[in-house]
C-alpha cells in the first residue's frame, strides 16, 4: 500500500496501525514508526519472498514457468509467494504448478524442512477467482488433500493460495462464503491489503467522527450537538461523555436509553442520555450524567502534551483477540 498513498507519513500511520493487529507487512516506515513512537523492537512486522510482476514477465510469456521454478529454486524453504496471473492464471495452476512444477513443490517439505508455495492470483473478481484457483489446486493435488472437522477440503500444508487484489474489509466475508458454499477451507487462503489498507478507508467507512459536545460559557457548561434534520446518521452525542462499564453504572433507566430526534418537529438531539454498545457491556453516559470515576477512557494527549506513554507491545495486548498470538507473546 505504502506506494498508493499520498505520502511517506501516510503509509506509516497506516501501516502501524495495521501492526496492532498482524505481524505481516511490507511497509518499512510502518515499523519504523512503531520504533520511534511506540517503543517497539527493531522488527515489528514480517514478510516473505515474494515475485511481482515484472519479476515473472520479464521472463517472456514462453518462460513463465522457468521463471516460477526458479523462485522456487532460490527459496527452497520457508514461505515464497509467487504471482501466477501474468498470463494466464488458469494455465499457470493447473500446468505449471499442478503438473511441472508438482515434484518439487510437494519436495518442499520433508522430516528436516518444511516449505510453502503461496499461490498469488491478482485480477478478476476476488471471490470468484480464488474459489476457481482452490478448486484447479485441490485437483492436481487430490492425492495429499484433507478434510477438517467441518467437511471442509483442505491443501497439503506445502501449497496455499493468497488474494491480495481488491481485498479490503468488505470483500473479505464475500469470499469467504463462496468458498463456504463450495466446502473449500478458509485455511486455504490468506489475504494481503495494499492501497485498500491505506487509502480506501476515511471517517465515513465506520461512521468515525469526532464532535465537539461540550463548551464553557462564563463558567457554565453547555451540551454541544449538531442534528441535521436531512441525515439523522449525523447526530452527535451531548455534553460531557463517559464511557463506562455496565456492570460497573449502577441502575441505568431504560426511560434514559437515548432515542434519536422524532421527525422534523422532533426534539433535536433526541431524548435520553444513555448511548449502549452493540454488545451491552459498555455505555457511554452523555449529558454529563455519567461517572468521570469510572470512565474507561484515558488522557493521552492533552493541551500539548503527551500525559501516558505506550508501547506497541501493550496496544497489541489490549487489542488481541482471547488467547491471541500478542495475549500469548507479551508479558
């Protein structure tokens, strides 16, 4: 993504923040980043050898498979993802990876190595083509194919396929569910964002805004809100905000539960105060109703200057999924 954005400090805001969550990255200002700011060590993110294009194309389309063999050659162990759309995908997985290149694929692991070819499509319609290379694969190599708990078919660990063009947070559960439908293995495939990591994501894809809610006038707090009657998603919360515990609130009103404005000749800025998450663990408390004592939130930054200091490893920690790979990892 780092080549999409419109600057070298847009890849590394983008790419540490990707880095709270994955160890995978290409994007060197993204780890450089994370070392200056966050504390991190000199390698935050991984990658693998990997061809592009050019590396296979320059090759002639007669020399396609020569050039594939020799990534293959050069990275014998390990992870090396190789590019098989420059020509023909189609040919490429079924005659070269599926037929000439099959022995040495397979020869990639053995009882002192292991090795994996990672099968890179990159143009058509992201859902239909990876289900259509999975399928290619799982018959040239049906003799070492498994089936999981589940029912669904699964390659031998040598060989795995990765989508990285027109992949971003919507696509992802789409092709998931084509390969679903088909019981093809979701461990068959990883995925690789680039420009729609970085660049395809603004305040609007999950509704992020930020909004003044509360002013002092001559000493007296005031709610801040805006309302517009033409886009009811545009109604902001009122007045000083706590975020809190449920379980740690008290007695909360369900007549408090806030209600957005009624119409035109509704109450602007709806009724109530009581802003609940999806999951109904958390509230945040408007109005200045709430519990500063309690509020989970933190000051990080504040009139210019830095109040807590944090670390990437502690980011990662607090943002794992239960019993994730940083859970695991940091002390």
């Amino acid at each position: 993504g780092f080549r999409g954005v419109s600057s070298v400090e847009s890849a590394a805001l983008g790419g540490t923040a990707h880095l709270v969550n994955f160890l995978g990255t290409d994007t060197v200002a993204a780890m450089l980043c994370a070392k200056k700011y966050y504390g991190a060590g000199v390698v935050s993110g991984y990658s693998v050898p990997a061809s592009e294009h050019s590396t296979i194309t320059s090759w002639g389309v007669e020399g396609e498979c020569d050039a594939m063999e020799n990534m293959l050659t050069q990275y014998p162990e390990g992870l090396v993802a190789c590019v098989s759309d420059s020509f023909d995908l189609f040919r490429a997985c079924k005659d070269y990876w599926g037929t000439k290149l099959k022995d040495k694929i397979k020869g990639r692991v053995t009882n002192d190595k292991f090795g994996r070819l990672v099968v890179r499509p990159d143009s058509g319609d992201p859902a239909t083509i990876v289900q259509q290379v999975l399928e290619i694969l799982l018959e040239q190599f049906k003799e070492d194919v498994t089936v999981t708990s589940t029912g669904h078919r699964l390659l031998p660990p040598y060989i795995r396929v990765i989508q990285g063009d027109g992949v971003d947070w919507e696509s992802i559960p789409k092709i998931l569910e084509k390969l679903d439908q088909a019981k093809i293995a979701a461990d068959n495939v990883g995925f690789g964002s680039g420009g729609s990591l970085l660049q395809k994501l603004n305040r609007d894809t999950f509704k992020c805004a930020f909004k003044c809610a509360e002013i002092v006038v001559n000493g007296q707090p005031r709610d801040v809100f805006k309302d517009p009657i033409t886009d009811k998603g545009k109604a902001s919360k009122k007045g000083r905000l706590t975020l809190q515990k449920v379980e740690e609130s008290g007695d909360l009103s369900p007549d408090d539960v806030y209600k957005p404005r009624q119409g035109e000749d509704g109450v602007p800025g709806g009724t109530g105060f009581l802003h609940y998450s999806p999951c109904r663990k958390f509230v945040t408390i408007a109005s200045g109703k709430g519990d500063a004592s309690k509020d989970i939130l933190e000051f990080v930054y504040r009139n210019g200057e830095l109040t807590k200091d944090q670390t990437l490893d502690e980011i990662r920690k607090r943002a794992d999924i239960p019993d994730g790979p940083f859970t695991a990892t940091v002390p």
